[in-house]
C-alpha cells in the first residue's frame, strides 16, 4: 500500500533477502541495535558487516516485553546470544562487537554500561527518520541488507509496517505492536560505518 514503510521488502524481493548468508569472517565488524520498548516489543538485532560484499548482515533477534525488560535481563540474554553467534573457536573468546546503538532510554543505557553488565550502547541521534528510513530502503532494494530466516520478528514488521497519516510515526497494530524493529533497523543503517574496513593492514 502507499502507507508501508518499507515497499520495498515485497514477497518477491523477500526471496533474495531473507537467506542464510556466507560464514562471518572473523575481521568484520560487529554491530547490535536496540529499540527499548516496555508497552512495546524491546527488539534487538545482532548483525555484521560483510565489507568484501558491501552488505549489512542480520544475523538473529531477540524479542523482549513488560518485566523482561530490565538491565540484569537484557544484559544476561544480549551476553547469551553474542556467545552463541560470535565465538572464535580458535582464540576460545567471544569476539568483540564494533558497536551497540540504542534509542534514548538513557536509565537503561547507563544501567547497562554500570558494573557487573558492562555492556555500552550509544545513543542514536533520531533525527530526519524519513531520511534514515530512505536509506534503509535503498540498501533493500539494492539487496544490501541480508537478513537470516531466524530474524522473523524483523521480517514480519518490514512486510507489515505502515505510516500513520502525518508520516511521523508507524501505526500500531495488535498483532506486531509497533514495528520496533523497523526502528532498530533504521538505526543499525543510520550507525553504520561501511566505509571502515576491518582487516588488519
């Protein structure tokens, strides 16, 4: 419809996007995003830089709601999930993440920086989100943004999300809440430094 925010991410794009992408390599960059919500979903996207390709990589999720949503919780499951998918099997470590953004809930994000999470997010600028959204799309339509089968929260909020009437806000829905993860997504776009390679020189 003329009111989706993301036109783009069709069921016939879908088919090129929402695929298993090639291993990590351990020089990437690593990125996490987080759009807190209590009432709404807290989604968080764990994704990668594929410098060689040029594509931003989405590589899992975690969807949070009502009293999941707490420091010592977030910390616990962000901690989980970065074992699970970024693990060198060589050095035995986790690898480090380049950078973590966050919308502006700053109790939580100092929350989280505090001792004994020690886990840093930046909190994104939020302006232009029209132009940030943009950008978005055009990394999809130029297939730029990849997203793992597993994220499918995030596939069902790009397909579903639509502009409320003034185009300043996504409609909410019973079914996906707020579409939080288009705004994590965003976000991820907006932080990300695709100019920055990280092989060692």
């Amino acid at each position: 419809s003329k009111d989706s925010v993301v036109p783009e991410f069709n069921d016939i794009s879908k088919k090129d996007i929402v695929v298993e992408w090639r291993k990590m390599p351990v020089f990437s960059d690593r990125y996490e995003a987080m759009d807190v919500g209590v009432m709404d979903l807290t989604a968080i996207i764990f994704a990668w830089y594929d410098f060689d390709n040029a594509v931003l990589v989405c590589e899992d999720e975690l969807v949070l709601s009502g009293h999941e949503v707490s420091a010592k919780n977030i910390a616990r499951i962000i901690k989980a999930k970065e074992a699970e998918l970024f693990f060198d099997k060589l050095t035995q470590e986790v690898l480090p993440i380049y950078k973590r953004v966050s919308d502006n809930n700053l109790i939580l994000l100092n929350d989280l920086r505090q001792s004994p999470h020690n886990l840093s997010f930046i909190a994104t600028e939020k302006q232009n989100k029209e132009a940030y959204i943009n950008k978005m799309r055009t990394m999809i339509s130029e297939k730029r943004i990849i997203i793992n089968p597993r994220c499918k929260t995030l596939v069902s909020h790009l397909e579903n999300a639509t502009w409320d009437k003034n185009r300043r806000e996504f409609l909410r829905s019973g079914d996906y809440g707020h579409y939080d993860f288009v705004d994590a997504l965003a976000y991820l776009v907006r932080n990300l430094d695709d100019g920055r390679n990280p092989y060692p020189a």
